[in-house]
C-alpha cells in the first residue's frame, strides 16, 4: 500500500504550528544591542524598507496564486472532486526582476530595523539560513519540473537583486 504524499496544505499548517511556538515560547535576548541607529531620519528609513519588505511579501502571494500557495485551492479541489490544473510557468510582475521577491520581502523586513538586539540577530540569521536553504531545494523543483525554461529564467534574473540589463 502506498501513502499519499502530504499536500502542500499539510506543510503550510505544519509550518505555521511550528512557528506559532517559536513566537510563544521565544524568549527575547535584549543585550547586547548590535546596532542602535540614532539618526532619526535613517531610522525612518529602515522602517520604511520594514514595511515594504512585508509588503513586497503580500503581493508576491498574490502574484503566484495566494491560494494556491497556501495549499487552500488544492484543498478546495479535493473536497469538490476537481482536478488540479498542471502548473504553469509565469513571471508576472515582480518575478521579472527578481526569482524570489516574496523571500526578498521577508529578508528585507528581517534586517531593516534601526534597533538590532541579540534575540533578533539571532532570530534573523537563522531565519535566513531557512529561507537561502529553502531556495535552493525549491530551485531544483523548479528545474525538474519546468526544466531548460527555468534554467535559463534562471540564468537572466537575479534570486534576490535584479541583475542589470546586459544591453
């Protein structure tokens, strides 16, 4: 007998179980502060690229499909007896310049702050490693799935910072 391979439902609830208690059992590490920005404006600053990395991180859901992403649409289908449609490969918007702009986002509001505490460095370089390891595994789906086309989406547009035209 073979089991079903879990849905991406299954990982998203998952996920988002484990990283419910890591926010209720953190524990924060306030000194020493690595860095504290005095000045107010770049303070500003940072919040400002706070809030477009999250924002950046919403509308790169919707770009892909936000219920597709979050496993819901699978779920959706299996409860109405519908067929998931094959997936295509798209580049809307933001993903023509960057492979991964909902990553970008999140690293973005990661390491924007203008007060950076142990906890939170801590916090945001393992968060990263998460995410850099994610790419890369995510990647080589991406290859097995769409093959030579994504290669060369590959080749022409940056992971996380747009490459400059070669024109």
């Amino acid at each position: 007998m073979c089991l079903e391979k879990p849905g991406r439902f299954t990982y998203v609830l998952t996920t988002s179980v484990v990283l419910a208690l890591l926010f209720w059992q953190w524990r924060p590490i306030a000194e020493p502060i690595v860095w504290r920005i005095g000045n107010a404006a770049a303070a500003e600053l940072l919040w400002a690229t706070f809030w477009l990395g999250w924002a950046l991180v919403l509308i790169s859901t919707f770009l892909i499909n936000h219920f597709e992403l979050f496993g819901l649409q699978q779920v959706f289908a299996r409860l109405t007896g519908r067929a998931m449609p094959a997936p295509e490969f798209r580049t809307p918007l933001l993903y023509r310049y960057v492979r991964h702009p909902l990553y970008l986002g999140v690293l973005l509001s990661l390491w924007s702050v203008p007060v950076m505490t142990a906890g939170h460095l801590l916090f945001s370089m393992g968060l990263s490693s998460y995410i850099l390891a994610g790419i890369w595994f995510e990647e080589r789906d991406l290859i097995a799935q769409f093959g030579e086309r994504y290669r060369r989406y590959r080749a022409e547009v940056g992971m996380l910072v747009p490459r400059r035209s070669r024109s």
